[in-house]
C-alpha cells in the first residue's frame, strides 16, 4: 500500500545481517543444480508444506509492512547460493557468510527446498525481525554480513562480486556460441 515499504531483491547497502528464512532440507531431485552438474532431469522435486508456506509469505509481508527489511530474495531457482549471489550482483554488495548445517555443502548450497527466502537486515532490526520470525513459527538462522567486493562462503567458496556478475551476464550469450 505504500510504495515506500517496496523491498527490493539485491542488498542495497554495507553492513547488513543477513538471514535465511525457513529450513533447507536436502532436496535436489528437479533442480538446477541436478540438471547443470549432476545431468539429471528428474528426481522428486521439493516439497511444498502449504502451512509453512503461508507462515513465510505472512512474515515477509508483516516485516515489509514494519519496514524490517533492507532486501527479500526468494531461493526457489539455484537454491541459497543463488539468491545470494543475485542479491550481491543486483547491487555490487559483497558478503560473506558460513552455513551452519549437518548437510553436504553442495546439498545446503544448492537445495531448493520451498518456503525459503534470504533477508538483508539493518542491525537494528534484528531484535524485531527474530521476534517477529519466532511468532510466526518460520526458523531464522543469521548467515553474516553484507560489504566490500568479495562474496565468501565460509570454508565453502570465495570470489568477487565482478567475477560472479561477469559470468551471470554472459551466460546466455555463452550458451548461444556468441561469446568466444
């Protein structure tokens, strides 16, 4: 209702906590990561929980609506890795971030389990926004920070927000034979 509250998809600043929203489990049965590594176009693909989902998209507005959120970015397509790095490649902000789980890395990275979103958070809203995550009964689990020019995944991989955003732009010019 007010244009104002718009959250955008990139982190549109330094300094911000970032957090995942919801649970990955491992499922990678008709993902993007199952066809592009694995060749496989099939599998089982994620379920969808209808209650957890609608716990999430309530939080989201509720949090927008309290103006709680820097950035919002689902993990649909490419799972959490993904929507981490088009968050940083939207606007140049790196970040850096460790994954706290019993799942295989390329599983926590890459899973596109449902009901799943990544937040930018302004320290100042962290209180609020894990209150507000608690009583909705959707897990929040801090990932890191946003700023400078790398993007590192803790332990897992590291790179630069130039390098990843130079592959993102031209893969479809790649996979069409017009780059060399």
């Amino acid at each position: 209702e007010d244009y104002r509250l718009r959250v955008p998809t990139g982190f549109p600043r330094a300094g911000l906590a970032v957090y995942l929203m919801g649970e990955t489990f491992a499922e990678l049965g008709g993902s993007e990561f199952a066809e592009a590594v694995l060749g496989v176009v099939g599998g089982r693909p994620p379920a969808l929980d209808l209650d957890r989902e609608e716990a999430l998209l309530k939080l989201l507005v509720d949090a927008a609506a309290a103006d709680l959120l820097a950035s919002a970015h689902d993990c649909a397509d490419g799972g959490l890795a993904i929507a981490l790095v088009e968050a940083a490649i939207d606007t140049g902000h790196g970040f850096a971030v460790t994954i706290a789980t019993d799942l295989p890395a390329h599983v926590a990275l890459f899973s596109e389990s449902a009901s799943r979103a990544v937040v930018g958070v302004a320290p100042e809203h962290e209180a609020e926004l894990a209150a507000l995550a608690a009583s909705r009964g959707v897990p929040l689990a801090r990932l890191g920070e946003t700023g400078g020019p790398r993007i590192v995944f803790d332990g897992m991989v590291e790179s630069t927000v130039a390098e990843l955003r130079a592959i993102h732009e031209t893969a479809i010019p790649r996979l069409l034979g017009e780059l060399v």
